[in-house]
C-alpha cells in the first residue's frame, strides 16, 4: 500500500466503532475487524473468513468451537441469523382440523386391490351412469393415507397420476373424456 493511501486511511474513523485508529482496507480497526472475523466463524460463513481461508474442512468445526470457547457464542458485531419459528402448530383453522381428521381416519396399510375396490364401492354407491373422474379420485386421497400412484400397479410400473393407474383397468372400469373441455373425464363401472 502506498504511503498517501495509508496516511488517508489512519486518518479517518473505524465504519463499526467511528474510532480514529489504523484502519485495514475494509475500513475497519483491528478490534473490530477480529470482532467480525470470529462472528463469521460462529456463523460457519467459511468463505467469507480470514482466518477459515485454506484451513481442512475437517478442522473448521474444530476452529470455530475455539473461537466460542475462548470468546463465547454470542455475536459481536453481526446479528445472529433469524430463524423461521412456525406459527402455532396446533392451528385451530377449521381447514387444517379437517385435514387432521381425515389423516386420522386414513388407512395407512393398502394395496392395489384395496384401492381398486374402494374405487368401485365408490362408483356403484353413486347411482349415476357415469361419475366425474374427481370425484373418485378425491375420495381415494381422503380414504388412503399419503396415496401415490408409483407404489400401485403391477411390479416395474411407476404411475405419474391416478387417472393413468385406473386406465390399466379396463376389465373394471371404463374413462372417458369431455370432448369441449380437456382434463374432464368420467368413470364408470365396466359391464362385465
């Protein structure tokens, strides 16, 4: 550093502590400066440290429980990271009761089987031709507990949707589609 540019910076204070003492380049006086070097360290802010600069990354958790050992945990000069608290966790809304309500009443054991043939219940016990493919599908979800198409099916089959699962059933069901509006499609019992 030249000699102009040194005097300028001793003359001026400290951006932290507004000290008139020798600054580094960051404007910062040197207790200020170890101040904000071990809150990094406390903050695992490895790439923005001094000190972390070309330490084993298996000796920086050892580096760091020095500087609260020697120094304490509490931050310096940086604040400490806010972390997100959740709000209640027991939220009285009525939407996340009724959520906790179907969880409850979910069956977490099921299989293919048992899922084709809560599919027909549902169907049959709807005394319509054919049924709006939601419907069913939303019954599904509500009666199974975490339901995901992939684990259904036969061996090797991974289905993206419920709607492509129950499609390999033809023998059992029959889906058609609302010619005007796409992703509409209904359901019924196959005769047989």
């Amino acid at each position: 550093m030249n000699q102009v540019h040194s005097d300028f910076l001793e003359n001026i204070s400290c951006i932290v502590c507004d000290l008139s003492l020798p600054l580094n380049d960051r404007g910062l006086c040197a207790e200020c400066a170890a101040k904000i070097e071990r809150d990094l360290l406390r903050l695992r802010d490895w790439e923005y440290s001094a000190e972390a600069f070309g330490v084993p990354d298996e000796q920086l958790e050892a580096l760091r429980d020095r500087v609260i050992r020697e120094y304490g945990a509490a931050y310096e000069l940086l604040e400490q990271p806010h972390k997100y608290k959740p709000k209640n966790k027991r939220s009285k809304s009525r939407a996340t009761q009724r959520k906790r309500e179907i969880a409850a009443k979910a069956i977490r054991e099921y299989s293919t089987d048992d899922v084709l043939q809560a599919a027909h219940d549902f169907i049959q016990a709807q005394n319509e031709p054919w049924v709006n493919f939601s419907r069913v599908s939303q019954h599904l979800y509500k009666r199974f507990y975490h339901l995901k198409p992939k684990h259904l099916g036969m061996q090797g089959k991974k289905y993206k949707s419920l709607l492509k699962f129950i499609a390999d059933y033809p023998d059992r069901f029959q889906l058609r589609s609302e010619p005007d509006q796409r992703g509409v499609y209904w359901i019924r019992l196959s005769d047989g």
